[in-house]
C-alpha cells in the first residue's frame, strides 16, 4: 500500500513538472560574444566581425540569417596571434613571459550593403565628461601602482639632482673637495699609518 500511493505520487509529481514546462516559452540565448568592427576601409558590402575561436565560417552565416536576416556572398578568416608580453591579464603587474590569447576576424561579403550611421556628436547625454575624468583618474591611480618593466634599469633622478648640485657647489669654490675618508670621519687610519711608519721616515708606507 505504502509502494502503490509513493508511485501515485511520483506520477503526479512528473505530471504537474511536464504541465509546468508545457506552459513555458523557452528562449536559448547564445554563448558567445560577436562584435561588429567599425571598418570605414572597406566598401559598403563588407563587414568585420570579431569573433571566438571555435567560430567557423557556417556558425557566423547561420547566425546572420537567422538572427538578422543577412545574406551573405563569401567569408574569410584570419586568427591574429599577439606579441608576447610579461604584462599580467590585471595589467598593472608583471610576471613571466607569455603570449596573450589569440584573436580571430572574419570578414563577410554582403548580399546587401551596409553602410555605419553618423557617429554622434552631442556625447552629453551619455555623461561622457564625467567618464574621461574618471577614467584618466583610474589610468593615473594604476601607472602609479604598477610595477614599471626597466624600473630596475632607469637611473635615480634624486640622486643625480644631488651630484649636479655638488658638483655646481665645487665648481662654484662654494665647497671645497675632500676625500671620503675625511668626510666620513676616518682619520684615525691614516694616523695609525703614520705612527707604524715611525717619526722621521718620509714617504709613503709600501
């Protein structure tokens, strides 16, 4: 009895889930990301796609035509491999030499012309004084965080500030030049020189 109303159950259970999806709409969003490239050197019957990696040629036309109704004539693809780099993917960091994923354009030719609208000129109504401020703030705040890659090979600045003033000084007969032992204090060395060589001898000691 126990086995027979734990079926009922279950088969109410299914009953009521296919109910629930039969009333739902699915919609399939796709997984990937493709971006249209503003080319103004190509004619209007061409247009630049950046495309993932795994993207062929018969994915980028199916989803032209069924997405947006576009035919297209011919595709080519071209993979551009990037230069090897020590900058980390954060970009404020370095660490050991790699080389950037690759990425990957086609280029379609349309049944159809396709020419970009103007571009706007009035950007105030996307705030776009408030973004270059705050983005020349963040761009200010990461170069003055990040490591520098020849930091190690870039001379002192303050350093040689204060050779060129010492120097200017000496020139000038401002100060006067003494060795380093004498401004360091070290006189104690050359008198016990002096006291080994005995009173009397001249010269210096071999």
């Amino acid at each position: 009895m126990v086995r027979k109303a734990y079926g009922v159950a279950k088969e109410a259970t299914k009953l009521a889930r296919s109910s629930q999806f039969a009333q739902r709409k699915e919609v399939h969003l796709p997984s990937f990301t493709i971006a249209l490239a503003r080319t103004p050197y190509l004619s209007p019957r061409y247009a630049q796609f950046h495309v993932p990696l795994n993207f062929n040629k018969l994915d980028l036309r199916d989803y032209l035509k069924n997405l947006y109704n576009v035919e297209v004539l011919k595709i080519r693809s071209y993979i551009e491999q990037q230069p090897i780099t020590r900058v980390r993917r954060d970009g404020r960091s370095l660490g050991p030499w790699r080389r950037p994923q690759s990425k990957k354009r086609m280029t379609v030719e349309l049944k159809e012309p396709f020419s970009w609208p103007e571009p706007p000129t009035d950007l105030s109504k996307w705030e776009k004084d408030a973004w270059n401020a705050a983005n020349k703030a963040q761009r200010e705040a990461n170069n003055a965080s990040a490591q520098k890659p020849h930091s190690a090979e870039e001379p002192d600045k303050e350093l040689r500030k204060a050779f060129e003033k010492h120097a200017k000084g000496l020139k000038n007969h401002k100060e006067t030049w003494q060795p380093t032992w004498k401004v360091l204090g070290l006189d104690f060395a050359h008198k016990e020189f002096a006291n080994a060589r005995g009173p009397g001898s001249k010269g210096r000691p071999m």
